[in-house]
C-alpha cells in the first residue's frame, strides 16, 4: 500500500479501537487485564507511527457500565448524569491508552511522538427519532420489580432489564479543527471516547444530554470532517464474514461500495452488530476517504498494509 498523500505529509490514519481492546469476552476486567490486553493492539499502532499521523478512538461500554454499577450500589453521594460518566472514562482510558503507547514507542525506539487526550463533544440533533424511541441499553442488570420502580426506561435484555438510551446520529465533532491542529502539530490523539459526549445546541451553547453515540460512527465522521486518508475499525472478529455462524462461513477480503450497500440492504448484518461498522466504514468512503477497514484488534497492522481484515474501497 501507498503511503504518499502527494503533499510531503505522512497520510492520516484513524483507528476505531472496540471494546475488546481492554476487556475480553470472560474477563472479569481488572485494570490489569486492561493494561496487558492494550498492548496487543497498541504495539501495532506504535510501529505505525513512522508512516501514519494517528489518531486513536475508543469504545467504553463497560466502562461506563461499571461506573453506573457503582452509582447504583451507593447513596452516599449524589448520582451523576450519563454525559458525565462518559466524560470520566474519556480521562481513564485516554490515559491507558497513553501509558501503554509511550511504553510501545520506547520498546521500539521510535522517533519522539508528542501524545494528547481530548475530551470530546459530539453535536447530536435533539429532533433525531431516537430521542422518542431509545433502545440502547447501559448499566447494571435489574429483576422486572426493580425495574418498575426505577425513573427511567428500561426494556427486558437477555441477562435481564436494562436501562436504555437513545442513540442518536453524530452531526458534528465540536473539537475537529483542534484535532486538526493537533495532528498537523505531529501529535498521536486519543479523542472521541465512547462515541464522544452527546450536547445539543442551545443558542451558541451546548447542553449534554443522555444518549450513547456509536463509536464507529463517530469515527468514521471525525475521519471525513479532518480528511484522515484511512479508517480502521478493529473489533472482535477477522472482518465482515459471509454466511455469519453457518458451515460456509468465510471472510470478506474486499468490499466495494456498491457490495457494501447492498450487504446493509440485506440486513445481513444483524443491528447491534457488524452492521454499524459497515455502515461507518462504507460512508466515510463515500465521503472521499480512500480506504476502510474492519478488522481484528489482533491484526491492525496487516489491514493497514491490506493483507487483513475486511478492505472497503471504491
């Protein structure tokens, strides 16, 4: 793979990191697990700072689940809003991500990279039909009489009844010409976490509002609003996989956007599932991003270098 951009700058790669990144799928998800499952995908992203300028996102979900876990099990000191639990896990894994990428560069004894967390605000429409009709549900685990007497919705889950949120379409990145700035300025940024803090407009001011924002999405906008050239989207599968969970089931190695319209179509996908992600992938190559990726966290650097993971282009 080329990495000209024609200009004398390195090209701009994003990297959408999933949830698995930190916490694997029977982990009990001590810090210690986190850490040390960080750096299989973040060694990666440090051998790729010589020819990309970065920027890394981030997903959260049981991040801030554990902390709503905790404002639930205590009355001692007052509840926090949902915006505000995103903006703290925004801090705590900005700051692993830190630790574990200048540890990386050091064993590699890669050129210095300034590094930078930024907490983020993702504008959302307070029109969007999600708000009348939220489905995406956080936090701990409730019986069906817990649920009746909490304030706010919940829907019954397979593990049990669940708060749920709306989950609204990202319209714009509040800091995109900071993380512009940012990048051009040779800084590796950690942003975006947990598909950003949800704010509505008010006058020239913004007001959080609960909802979750689906990081790959988010991602896939933040990547189109800076013109990064490449987006990576890693998660816990190979790639988009044809006949999902059959005898026949087999990576997709290249979509085109046509295929990729008509996979979501199909609703092949599954909502909640791969489905997002092809969506993101698919509108920032419609966007005039060159290239996307859905991949492994296991192989994110292969899928830069086009040997892995799922290829969409146009």
């Amino acid at each position: 793979m080329s990495h000209s951009t024609g200009n004398g700058k390195k090209p701009t790669l994003l990297i959408a990191l999933g949830g698995n990144a930190l916490i694997q799928k029977g982990q009990e998800g001590t810090i210690a697990q986190q850490f040390e499952n960080l750096r299989i995908s973040i060694r990666q992203i440090a051998s790729l700072t010589s020819e990309y300028r970065i920027i890394i996102t981030h997903g959260n979900g049981p991040q801030v689940g554990n902390l709503m876990l905790q404002q639930e099990s205590c009355d001692a000191v007052p509840r926090l809003p949902l915006e505000i639990l995103v903006a703290q896990t925004q801090g705590q894994i900005g700051y692993m991500i830190e630790s574990v990428l200048d540890e990386s560069l050091m064993e590699q004894g890669a050129a210095f990279n300034p590094l930078v967390s930024l907490i983020t605000y993702v504008v959302v429409d307070e029109t969007d039909p999600a708000f009348a009709n939220p489905t995406k549900p956080i936090g701990p685990v409730f019986t069906a009489v817990e649920a009746e007497k909490l304030d706010y919705p919940t829907m019954e889950t397979s593990r049990g009844f669940r708060r749920v949120v709306a989950s609204p379409k990202p319209v714009t990145i509040i800091e995109k010409r900071e993380i512009q700035r940012l990048i051009d300025s040779g800084f590796i940024v950690i942003c975006c976490g947990g598909g950003g803090i949800p704010v509505v407009r008010n006058g020239r001011a913004f007001n959080g509002v609960d909802a979750v924002i689906d990081k790959d999405l988010v991602s896939a906008l933040l990547a189109t609003e800076i013109g990064a050239d490449l987006l990576v989207i890693a998660t816990d599968v190979e790639g988009v996989l044809a006949d999902f969970n059959s005898p026949n089931q087999r990576l997709i190695s290249n979509m085109s956007v046509n295929e990729a319209e008509d996979y979501l179509v199909g609703n092949k996908s599954g909502k909640g599932s791969m489905g997002p992600k092809v969506e993101a992938a698919l509108k920032f190559v419609q966007s005039g991003g060159k290239r996307a990726v859905i991949t492994s966290i296991e192989a994110i650097y292969g899928s830069v270098q086009g040997t892995a993971g799922t290829q969409i282009i146009q």
